[in-house]
C-alpha cells in the first residue's frame, strides 16, 4: 500500500502536526524550515512521488504554518527538535529524504552525534549548495539588478526582515522571489501570509 500524505490526518504533537502514512519501512520527509512554501509538506511535490513506495512516510509542517499551531522561531535547532517529535512516532532507524533547504536540515540532523543514529540513509534532491558566493556568481537575487534598481534594496530590505522579524516577513520574501521567478509576474502563485 502506498502513502498517501496529502490525505493524512495530522496528528498534533506538542503543537506540531506530524503526517505519517503507508505501510512499510520508514522513510522521513525532511521539510522546508520555513513553512514558507505554498503548501503543506504532505502533499509537496517530493511527498506525491515518495507515495508510490512501499513505505511508511512521515513528515511534519513546521511550526506556524499550515496545521502546526504552534509558533515558529525560524532555526536550525527548532528544525532539529522537529524531526525529533516526529520521529516519535515511528520505528528507528528511518531514511531521511530532504528537497532544496530541508537539505541543510538533513545534514545538520545525520551531523549531530547524539541524532545521527536514529538515521540509516539520505538522499538529498536538489540540496542548497554555496551559500552568497554561489548566488552572486550564478546572477541570483538580488545579484540579478544593479545597485541602481530599487528591486535590489527592497529585496535586501526583504532578506534583514526575514531574518529579524517573523514567519510573516519571511512569507513576503519568498513572495517577492517567487514573483521575480516569473516572467509573466501574473502567473506566479500567491503566498499565504
């Protein structure tokens, strides 16, 4: 039997919704820390194709977004602790599977001495590589405008806000990336905020 996240319940867990479906070996969905995307982590586009195998997936929306009441202070550790919860609720060791920034999350998780045994495998898809010297080199934003265009400093403006304020101000961020992202800027999806 396959997974099917998208339909789970989420089961809430000290104020964070954790999914789990499927029957089978278990295998963790590692989501992305900012719950800034445009949907839940259980019905993502790497948690459609881990449906089709025979595994036990589980995944957990980050805290403040989507089902998880509980609010976000937006960190590396709380990420940690977060697959810890999650982790509760299934048979240990569990392979992990991480898109984009979950990545880092991952790696940081199979890092950490006292949580690199609850791990057996990673696999990383598309993994967040480099950092400001790789953006910069690629052209990415806001390296993409000149100083001269006031889309570079409201990007700027964008980025110390997501860092300083909240998930909200973090929402407007990826707002403004996903627009940039389009060429025709009325396609681009609305962000939750």
């Amino acid at each position: 039997q396959s997974a099917d996240l998208s339909s789970s319940v989420a089961e809430v867990l000290d104020g964070l919704a954790v999914h789990r479906s499927g029957i089978g070996p278990p295998l963790f969905l590692v989501p992305n820390p900012q719950g800034m995307v445009l949907g839940p982590p259980a019905s993502s586009t790497p948690a459609h194709s881990l449906q089709r195998l025979p595994r036990t997936v589980t995944t957990f929306d980050p805290p403040g977004s989507f089902a998880s009441p509980r609010s976000g202070r937006i960190g590396i550790d709380e990420m940690l602790d977060c697959i810890d919860l999650g982790l509760t609720t299934v048979a240990q060791p569990v392979d992990l599977v991480a898109h984009s920034q979950g990545t880092l999350v991952a790696l940081a998780y199979a890092a950490d001495p006292q949580r690199r045994r609850r791990v057996c495998s990673m696999t990383l898809v598309g993994p967040v590589d480099g950092g400001v010297r790789t953006t910069r080199r690629a052209r990415g934003m806001p390296w993409c405008w000149t100083a001269a265009d006031p889309r570079f400093w409201r990007f700027c403006w964008r980025g110390i806000r997501a860092v300083t304020g909240n998930l909200a101000d973090v929402k407007r961020l990826q707002q403004a990336f996903t627009i940039e992202s389009y060429v025709d800027r009325s396609l681009a999806p609305v962000i939750q905020i």
